[in-house]
C-alpha cells in the first residue's frame, strides 16, 4: 500500500505522477478528497482528519484493542499501532504500518499494513458480504488516488472468527508504479458481526515483503472477541 494518504505522522513525499507535492510534510494540506464510487457505482466515505479528541486503539498484553475486538500485536518492523488511517464508516480505528520501500525525492515510498475497525454503518444494512465488497472497494478507491491498479478477486466467502459470523473478501492487485519494486499485493478483508457491532479487519501485503506474510497471517488469525 503506498504511503500517500495512509494517515499517519511520519512525511509524504512527493510523487507527479499522482500529483502530491514534492518535499516532505506531516499531512497533505489540501481539502480531503471528495467522496468517489466503488466499481459497483457505491459512494465511499472522504477522508476524515483525526484530531485530539479522536478515539484510540488500546494496547494491553500484547495486544490491540478495537472496541470488543483485538488482534496480536505486529511486532517490528510494525509501526506501533495509530488511530490514523482510511477505512470507509470507521468510528474506531486501530492501524500497523511497516515500510518495506521507503519513500524518496522521486518515490511514494511503500508499506505493509495491518487495520482493524469498528464500523458506524454499512455492514447492519447491508449484511457482511456487501460490506467486505464496500471496504474493499472504497479503500482502494480513496488510498491509491492516481494509480492504476487491476484488481482480481480471488476469494470471497463466508467464515467464522472467534465463533462470530464473518465475510473474507481477498483481492490480488496488479499495478506498476514509478520508483516502486512492487507489482503486485495482496488485499485482505474481513466482516466481523458481533452483537450489535461490526468490525473490519484489513491488511495489505506487497509482493517485495513475503517475510512479512506469517505475521499477517497471526494477526489475522488471531482475532478475538471480548
């Protein structure tokens, strides 16, 4: 997942290519993106700013805490979990980041990223496979502003986590960006309904980090219900 628009502190550098600024700044100081539409015609959520009074993740005995559910903490290369990141209908977030291509003068600059979210909406009015469709979709749509993606899915089904009904939607992307050693990744995104809540875990994993596989694969394994 490319840096740009991922939420996080730490600098964005520039890219003409997907017309970000060159040079280095915190947060892109332009107005967020105006909402755009999944390949199913669906209007995604903009980017929301966090401020202070934004929620935060809780990290307690080697875990992350998202409301009533939490998943192992990543170890590093993982940046310490932030409440910073782009998921459509998320009140609560809880996000790992891990740079596997760092960003330059003349690159975005790359990463690995484990998510999970607490939802306001879309999964109680839609049902669990809508909503995976919606994530999916609207996350790509908002965070890879610019590129030029081909996405396949290759999994899209029911499952279970913790004993609580949940949806898997795996999508393979292909794409090529200037600058950028990946080519292809790997999206991964799950529905969890507990009661009266619904959460989305998500993750992506470039194809330059295959080290890093077994502990997306913890994280999303791992995944418990208080």
């Amino acid at each position: 997942m490319r840096r740009a628009l991922r939420g996080t502190n730490r600098a964005l550098c520039g890219l003409a290519l997907v017309a970000l600024l060159s040079g280095c700044v915190p947060w892109d100081p332009s107005p967020p993106p105006a909402p755009s539409a999944t390949g199913a015609g669906f209007p995604c959520p903009a980017v929301e700013r966090p401020t202070a009074d934004s929620p935060r993740p809780v990290v307690a005995s080697g875990r992350v805490g998202v409301g009533r559910v939490s998943y192992p903490l990543a170890p590093a290369p993982f940046e310490a979990p932030s409440n910073v990141d782009y998921i459509p209908f998320a009140n609560l977030v809880g996000a790992q980041h891990a740079n596997v291509e760092r960003s330059t003068a003349s690159s975005m600059g790359w990463d690995a990223v484990v998510l999970l979210a607490r939802l306001s909406s879309v999964d109680g009015a839609w049902g669990a496979q809508r909503a995976a469709e919606v994530v999916a979709q609207c996350s790509l749509s908002m965070t890879w502003l610019g590129i030029d993606y081909h996405p396949r899915v290759t999994r899209d089904e029911a499952s279970v986590v913790d004993g609580h009904e949940a949806w898997i939607r795996v999508t393979e992307l292909s794409f090529t960006v200037p600058g950028i050693r990946a080519s292809t990744e790997v999206q991964t995104v799950i529905i969890l309904q507990t009661e009266g809540e619904s959460y989305a875990y998500l993750s992506y994993l470039p194809d330059t980090a295959p080290q890093l596989k077994p502990v997306l694969d913890a994280t999303r394994e791992g995944l418990r219900v208080a």
